[in-house]
C-alpha cells in the first residue's frame, strides 16, 4: 500500500488478463519507483494489461510518459494495456494530452477486461430508454405531411 510520496502497484493475474491496481500519486517524485514497477509487470508478457486508477489523485506529465513507454513495451510483445476507473483529474489531464487516442480507457476493471469502452457503456445504458430524450427532453409533434418539428 501507497503510504505518503509512494505509489505502489499491485498485480492480480486473472483468467482474461493482469489487472494492476495503482495507488498513490503519480507525480516527479514517483516516476522513478513507476518506471521500475511497470517494468517488472513487462516481463510477465500479458496479452491484456488493465491499469486501475481509481486509487491515483494526479499524475505528472513524467508518469504519463511512463505509462506511454510501459504501453509500448507491453504491444512489442503483442499485448494491449487499458487504463480504467480514473478520477476525475487524471481523466481531464489525460483528455488534454490526447491520450485517449492512445489508450483504451475504460469505467471499471470489468469493461476493460471485456473490451468495452465508456462510449461503447453509453450507448449501451441509452439502449432501451425513450430515445427522444437522446435528442430532447420534449417530445416530437407530428406535423402535416410527415414531418417531425421539435418543441423549441
């Protein structure tokens, strides 16, 4: 466990994949012990590598740099890592890198592992609820001829 500057990181190989809990913050200070963690992770050759980030308040631009070169050691040897579960800071300074073009980013341990991601569980949730409320929150008239005019 994570205790003051640390992070630490704890694998759990399950049958679809390692899930790796990250605790801790990730910022200048961490880097290094990061860098050396996911490292040791490299060498067990998964097929999937699920990064939990629920327990991660911020990340440096450092540790992403970090993530980015674990990422590429794991696809040299033919696997995937998604990240999951982020807080809100970590998600929005993701998002302003353009990380989500390079990585799949899930909202839990359980869409990651089966490859499903947060667009993919929004489509999914908006499956079966009015779909006007996708587009309005009032409902369509039925104008003459066929048309449908929407309340303003």
């Amino acid at each position: 466990m994570a205790t003051g500057n640390r992070i630490d990181v704890q694998p759990d190989q399950t049958p679809r994949g390692l899930v790796v809990k990250v605790t801790g913050n990730a910022g200048v200070d961490q880097v290094d012990e990061l860098d050396r963690e996911l490292h040791v992770l490299t060498a067990l050759k998964s097929n999937l590598v699920v990064l939990d980030l629920s327990a991660v308040p911020f990340v440096c631009s450092m540790a992403m740099g970090s993530l980015l070169r674990f990422r590429n050691a794991v696809a040299d040897d033919g696997g995937k890592v998604a990240l999951c579960c982020m807080q809100k800071a970590v998600g929005d300074s993701f998002r302003i890198a353009g990380l989500g073009k390079v990585f799949a980013i899930h909202a839990n341990v359980e869409d990651a592992l089966n490859g499903k991601s947060v667009v993919e569980r929004c489509k999914e949730d908006a499956i079966g609820k009015d779909r006007r409320l996708l587009f309005s929150d009032r409902p369509a008239r039925q104008r003459r001829g066929g048309e449908v005019d929407r309340d303003v």
